[in-house]
C-alpha cells in the first residue's frame, strides 16, 4: 500500500476489553470529547473465549463458538468517555458498564438544547445518552469561566431512555449498527424530533423516533436474509434509508413510499455489506464498504453502477467522510490497518493518501475528530515543529482495534 504520508501517534490507551467504536462529539465547545465503545465475549463462569488466532468477523465466529462451548456466552461492555488535553493529554472522564457495545453515534446537533448520544448493543437496545456538565466540578476547580478553560472538565453521560429493537424480546437479537438524520445539521435547521435508523442480526431494520427525549419505534422491516451489518440515512433526504447486509446486498428504502421493498438493490458487492456513509456536502455522493476489501463510491442518482471501486487489502468495516472538506475518506480496513483517501478530484477514484499500521488486530473503529487546523493544533504542539505551528490542513483521528484492545489517537498533516 503506497502512501504520501503517514499518521504520527499522538496516544495510546489500553481499553482492556475488545475496542470496536469510536466517535468524536461534533457539538461546540466540546469537540476535544470522544467515546469509545467495546465488546468482550465472555462465558458465564467467567472464562474469556479465546479469539486471538480467529481471522473471521466477530459475529461469525459466535455462530460456531457458542455451538461448541457448554456454557451460554455473555456479551459485556464498556464504554469510555475521554478528552484530549493541550496539557493534560488524553484524559478519561468516565467509564460505564452495559452489555456489548456494536456501534454508538452522536447526535450531529443539540436537540432540545441537549448533546445526545445512541448507542446500539448486544440485547438489541438503542440507548439514549444525554452528555451533561457537572456545575459542582467547575465550582471545585474554581472555574469561573468555561469558554475560557476547557469545557470537558465537567461533562459526563446521563441515560435518558432506552427502546428495544427486537421483534421478539426472547430471542437473541443484537443492535449492530445505527445512524440519525441529522448528518445536515452545519449546513441547514433540524427539527427536535429526528430520526435514527438501527439494524440487527436478524436482518431487520427499525426506524426510532425521538419524541420528547423518549425514543419511540415507527417502523421494522426485514431488509436482509442474515445479518443487516449497517443502515444510514442519505443525509440529504431523511425519507431516504440506506442497508447492507450479509447477503451481499444494498438496498435503498424510500420511506414515503413504504418499506415492504426496496426502491433499488445491488448485488455488485462480493460479500457482506458492511459500511454505508452519506456525504453532507455534496448531494447524491454516498460511500460503501464491504469485506470484499472493496470501497466504492456512488452517485445516488443512478445506483445501477458504482462511480468507482477501490480494493483496500482488508474487510472494510467503517468509512468515515471527514467533517471539513467531505472529500477524505477514513477507513477500517480489519486485516489491513486503517487508511484515509482522498477524493478532491472527482473524476477519478479516491486515492489513498495515509496509512495508520498501529493496531495488531482487527482495524474495527475510526472517526475524525471535528477540530482541525489552528483549532487542533494545540493538541499536538509538542509533536511537530514549530514551523508548521499554524498548519490549516491539521487533522486528528480516533482509531481501536479488537483483540490487542487498543485506542490511539494519531494526527495526519497534508
């Protein structure tokens, strides 16, 4: 894999159970926060299942391992609310337990005057977070100014409110992936009553409304035969819900229209659709990936063919459009790593421009942090020199990976 450049470490911190999560809050002033969320496979009398030599995706080798082991297997998880400091590094301001954690997804804006985070899990829950500020730790730390100090000083996760996923409440059903409407939120109003589409392991696809700080579930259809890996909204048109699944195929539901089928469907991917992104800046631009190794890019307006397809050398399990110019793509590659791709010129196939060999196991988590340039700056001023001080083009990512249970934050420099 040819690069221009790499990403430099800027963090590492051990997650002890199974990372596979990882996002940025995208709400000022409090873009120097970020989740991590993560999976620990367990049996009931404690013993860990040994996954270190499996090459095969998570959910997969549960088929198989629970079918061979006595005791039924328990999913636990963690999730970690963290910052990053200009002096402090990276601090972590929380920690909660709950059951496994698939996917979690900030709210792209304040709904209700609140900062609000979904996170899908392992019972088949959406769980709603509300992220708040503690007024006695400003007070304590004699803080008199928060626009001044560093916000993250006083915040923390409060639930809110949980809504179950699965259609049937006895059978083993996990929350894998999630997405709201509000990807347009820089650019437009949202109302306070928006949408998050969840899919699960049995192939359904719920549609939850959030309706005075209380999820409620409006719609469940199948959309796959197996495993429904991923579902987002085209951020464009929030009627509009895009799914990929283990049946290899991708399929776009029009909600004006109903959800009994598909409005269009494509078989062009050669194994389980995995990762589905919408770009918030330019219209009918939508990204795919698969564990066929492949990223493709898609103009909405004709989804009989991808625009282009880009193999990456490893099952590309989250995609990422940056939150800045919405022309890099920052991908999970699994066995092969993490990399960013740039697609400023649209007339050819994004190319990749960084690569991120950190992480000794499955590549699962990723995002971009939504301060760059001057404003990010500061959190690595101690790793650059002083020359490029004032870099514009400065961007700082999340990344985690699976068995060796590694968070890093890395910063990528044009």
């Amino acid at each position: 894999m040819v690069t221009r450049n790499n990403m430099q470490t800027l963090h590492v911190w051990d997650t002890e159970y199974s990372a596979d999560s990882v996002e940025w809050c995208p709400v000022t002033p409090y873009q120097s926060i970020f989740v991590c969320g993560t999976y620990q496979l367990v049996q009931t009398e404690n013993t860990e299942v040994n996954k270190q030599d499996c090459d095969e995706p998570l959910i997969k080798q549960e088929r198989s391992e629970e079918s061979t082991v006595s005791n039924p297997c328990n999913r636990l998880g963690r999730l970690y609310l963290f910052a990053i400091d200009s002096l402090k590094g990276l601090c972590l301001l929380q920690t909660l337990e709950m059951s496994a954690i698939l996917d979690c997804k900030w709210c792209h804006c304040k709904i209700y005057g609140k900062i609000l985070l979904a996170i899908a899990t392992a019972v088949g829950d959406v769980l709603l977070y509300e992220m708040r500020t503690n007024e006695a730790v400003l007070e304590e730390d004699n803080i008199k100014n928060v626009k001044e100090s560093e916000p993250y000083l006083s915040c923390s996760l409060s639930l809110l409110c949980s809504c179950a996923v699965a259609q049937d409440v006895n059978s083993e059903t996990l929350a894998l992936s999630l997405d709201w409407s509000t990807g347009r939120a820089k650019f437009e109003d949202v109302q306070n009553n928006p949408l998050i589409s969840v899919s699960d392991s049995k192939g359904n696809v719920s549609l939850l409304m959030l309706n005075g700080l209380m999820l409620e579930k409006k719609e469940c259809w199948k959309a796959h035969g197996f495993e429904a890996w991923i579902t987002a909204f085209d951020y464009w048109n929030s009627s509009v819900v895009y799914t990929g699944g283990d049946d290899c195929k991708f399929h776009v539901y029009d909600l004006r229209i109903g959800i009994q089928r598909p409005v269009s469907s494509s078989k062009l991917h050669e194994a389980g659709v995995t990762s589905l992104h919408s770009n918030a800046l330019y219209e009918n631009l939508l990204a795919s990936g698969s564990y066929d190794e492949n990223i493709r890019i898609w103009d909405t307006r004709h989804m009989k063919q991808c625009v282009f397809s880009i193999p990456l050398g490893g099952g590309v399990w989250r995609i990422k459009w940056d939150p800045h110019t919405w022309q890099r793509i920052l991908t999970s590659c699994m066995h092969g790593g993490f990399c960013v791709l740039d697609y400023t010129d649209n007339t050819k196939p994004p190319s990749i421009v960084a690569a991120y060999k950190e992480h000794q196991s499955l590549a699962y988590g990723s995002d971009w942090c939504h301060l760059m340039g001057e404003e990010a700056v500061i959190y690595v001023k101690d790793h650059i020199l002083q020359a490029d001080r004032s870099a514009e083009d400065l961007r700082i990512v999340a990344t985690c990976s699976f068995y060796d249970h590694k968070l890093c934050i890395s910063f990528l420099k044009e």
